[in-house]
C-alpha cells in the first residue's frame, strides 16, 4: 500500500492517517526518537500497514513536512501563555469541585435507607 492511500490532509489541510485525527507530525516525534514501526502501531492503535505508509510519507515528504514540525516543537517549548494556564487553571478547579459533589451525591445514595 503506497503512503498516497494511507495519508489524507485532515479539516486543517495537515497530513493524517486516513479515517483518524492522527497527523504524521504526532508520528514524526516517535519515529525520530527511534521507535520501531511495531512500537508505532500499538501506541496509537493503528494498523501496522497505516504505521509504515505514514513512515513512508515522512520519508518522501521530509522538506515539505520540516518547517512545520519545527514551528511545532518551537511552540511545545515556549509552553502556554499566562492566560492560557489561567484557562487551565480554572477549568481543573472546576473538575475537581465537579468531582467532589459526584463524590458526595454517590456517598449520600449508598447511604440512603432502602424503601420498602
């Protein structure tokens, strides 16, 4: 199976894996980082074919995917901005306080006398 047939740009135009969210950028860090197309498939729980067309395309693409990867790992090392981490922030604190009453609403049904 060619890379053409395994790798379709996503709704932003970005090379994916045919029928999933999956970018070849995502699969770049781990083929860079010397994982094995075996170690590929089972991390993202693809078939191994879609595994070797995307390592195929990675190859034959390379200067047309680099610039973008760069931008990529560029923007990873900056990390997010205050108000992003603000954003974060609040909606953890959300979670938790979500969590905390599912916590007590399943506490108070255990403990609730049965009718009858």
């Amino acid at each position: 199976m060619s890379d053409e047939s395994v790798i379709r740009p996503n709704r932003n135009g970005l090379p994916a894996i045919r029928g999933t969210r999956l970018t070849v950028y995502s699969i770049m860090d781990h083929y860079f980082s010397g994982a094995a197309l075996e170690e590929i498939s089972d991390f993202y729980r693809i078939p191994l074919e879609d595994a070797t067309g995307a390592i195929e395309y990675i190859n034959s693409h390379m200067t047309e995917l680099m610039p973008t990867y760069r931008q990529m790992l560029e923007r990873d090392a900056r990390g997010n901005s205050p108000d992003v981490n603000q954003l974060l922030s609040a909606a953890h604190e959300r979670v938790l306080e979500l969590r905390s009453r599912l916590e007590r609403e399943r506490r108070a049904t255990e403990d609730a006398p049965l009718a009858g």
